[in-house]
C-alpha cells in the first residue's frame, strides 16, 4: 500500500499534533479532507535519507567486525 506524508495541523489518535507523519493513502485523504493534516514533500530529501541510512548500516555492521 501507498503511503504519503502529512503534517498535522491538530493531533488525532497516535499522530501528534505539529508532527509530520508518513500513513497509508486512504488514512491521508481522510485526515486531509477532515482539514486535521496537509500533505508535505520533502523532494530529493527522502532519497537522500534512505541512502544515508542505508551506508550506515553497512558501515556499523564494518565497525563492529
């Protein structure tokens, strides 16, 4: 399943309020249509976090050898 980004403009259920929180596609129109959240893109900004995280984990798993 999809999921997209929102920021949430009041807190609802576990999302806290002011918070950006990634959710499945059905859950955001929901919450955005109700006017509790906006969806947010952070661009190249994700792609770039993945490829971080993931030369993190081969270097830890480097490191610890």
């Amino acid at each position: 399943m999809e999921k997209q980004n929102l920021f949430m403009y009041r807190g609802k259920g576990n999302y806290g309020q002011h918070k950006v929180v990634s959710v499945e596609k059905h859950e955001a129109d929901q919450l955005v249509s109700e006017g509790i959240a906006t969806p947010v893109s952070f661009g190249k900004y994700d792609e770039y976090r993945q490829q971080v995280k993931v030369a993190h984990k081969k270097y830890t798993r480097l490191a610890i050898r």
